[in-house]
C-alpha cells in the first residue's frame, strides 16, 4: 500500500509560509490517493522555486533547463505512453521562458499534466516580475512599475487547444488535491494553475489578497461550454480569480493519434532499429 512517505524527498527549503509547502503535500497527497507509486510516474521540474521540488519529491524526476520542462515531458511521455508525466513548474518558467513550448504543447493536446506554481514573480532570483504580475507591480528589475498587463494563462490554455483547464489556491488545500487528482486523471493536456503567494518578495498577492478575491465556480457551471470557460477565464484581469474546473473537453491526446503507435507498443519496448542500410539507399 502506498503512502505519503513513498513520495518523501530531502526536507524543503522554501522560506516559512511559500505556497510552495501546500503545493508539495497536494501533489503527494493527490498521488497516494490515486494510488500511483514513485516508479509509476515522471515529474519534470522547471528551473525556480518550484524546481527546487526536484530534491523534495521522490519518483522518476528531470530538473530541466529554464522554461524546457514541457517539451522534456513531452519526450517521455511520447517514448513511454503508459507513463503518468507531470510538468511541475513556475509562472515565468512556464509563461515566460516557455511560453512557446507551452502554446504548443496546449494544441497538440499532448496527455501531460502541467502544475504552474504563479507566484507573479521570480521568486528564486529575488522577486523580478513574471509574465502574470500586475500591470504597474514594482520589484528590482522594475522599480517604476512594469508597464505590460499580465498574461492570462487560463484564456491562453483554453484557446490554444488544452482540453483540462483548471485554478486552485494554495490556501485551499483540500480543492487543491481534488483537482490535482483530477487533472492527472484527465487523457490530455491538462493544466493547474496554482495562485501562489511568495511571503518574501510579493506584498501585494497575498495570502490576504487572494482571500478577498476567490471565489469557486458553482453546480451551474458547465466545464464544456468553451465561450463560458472563457468569460470566467479571463476575469482574473480584473482581479477576480476563479477556482475549480474552468474547461474541460475530451479529444484524443496527440499519442493516441500516432500511426507509429497504433500497435499499443511503447517506443522503449520496441527492438532496437539497426537498418540504416535500407535509409542509405535513399542518400544513394
């Protein structure tokens, strides 16, 4: 039987009261409960706070290159589809540095679950802003205020093709873990956007902040009625974030559509090719 402890890594060294902490016990939480163990599945970290989560987190893991953790779990899901790969990652991690990779990955509907630590800032480099902080937010590299509006990550998923949107907070521990567990059951892209507060270097996006502005999405709401996935969606720019799931839609994922795995064989499991005499005659 599988237990939280399974998933134990070193000890965190987030600062006292980071998101960071609850996030960690969700995901450990959420995989107990589905019963997964550490060999089941693949965590690809991003570089930041939440890729200090590599060190915390015991199973198959990758601490990839800033922005790179989406196309690396990608890879792995694509070479070993019998895999449950998480995308473990942070705001400018993921919108910013890879915000190419994640419009991609979104379109493709690739089966990966990607939980997005949004803190608003660079948290692990002392608090410059992130794609998704607010318009006029002062920190070191913008001491008069940044001057673009924040990124929507919900609107952006939606529209770019993901079929599993979803907003938890991190003061919101138990919603945190049922929609986790959710997501990763999700067949396709599916996203998590954690609205995280960073007690060290955000004054503004607290825990208090957030408090004031949630609120979750009732029985009324319909996961598959896209233009209402939207509206809701983009009412975080004006400050009013919503929790639970926004979108949800069920297409095949992009392994499901590869001739080359039409057989059920993973690629791993497949004999090695060795007939590159056949490929020569081509260049010939």
């Amino acid at each position: 039987m599988v237990s939280i402890n399974d998933f134990n890594g070193y000890p965190p060294t987030w600062c006292p009261g980071c998101g960071n902490w609850a996030i960690g016990v969700a995901i450990k939480t959420a995989l107990t409960q589905l019963n997964f163990s550490p060999s089941s599945i693949v965590a690809v970290f991003g570089i930041g706070c939440s890729g200090n989560m590599n060190d915390f987190l015991n199973a198959y893991a990758i601490h990839s290159l800033h922005g790179r953790a989406i196309p690396n779990a990608i890879g792995i899901k694509l070479a070993n589809h019998n895999l449950r790969v998480l995308a473990i990652v942070g705001d400018g991690d993921c919108y910013g540095e890879g915000g190419n990779h994640f419009i991609h990955a979104c379109r493709g509907n690739h089966d990966i679950t990607v939980i997005v630590h949004d803190n608003r800032v660079y948290g692990l480099t002392t608090g410059q802003v992130a794609p998704t902080a607010q318009k006029g937010f002062q920190s070191k590299s913008t001491p008069a205020g940044i001057i673009e509006v924040p990124l929507d990550p919900l609107s952006l998923a939606i529209i770019s093709g993901a079929t599993f949107v979803s907003q938890v907070f991190a003061g919101e521990t138990i919603q945190m873990i049922e929609i986790i567990k959710k997501a990763i059951q999700h067949q396709g892209f599916s996203l998590v956007n954690v609205l995280q507060p960073c007690v060290s270097f955000n004054k503004v996006n607290t825990y208090q902040y957030y408090k004031e502005r949630i609120f979750k999405l009732d029985k009324n709401h319909n996961p598959k009625n896209k233009q209402q996935a939207l509206m809701i969606a983009s009412s975080i720019l004006e400050e009013k974030f919503p929790l639970g799931i926004i979108y949800q839609s069920e297409e095949l994922a992009y392994h499901q559509q590869l001739k080359q795995l039409e057989s059920g064989q993973t690629l791993i499991s497949r004999p090695r090719f060795n007939n590159f005499e056949a490929i020569f005659k081509n260049f010939i």
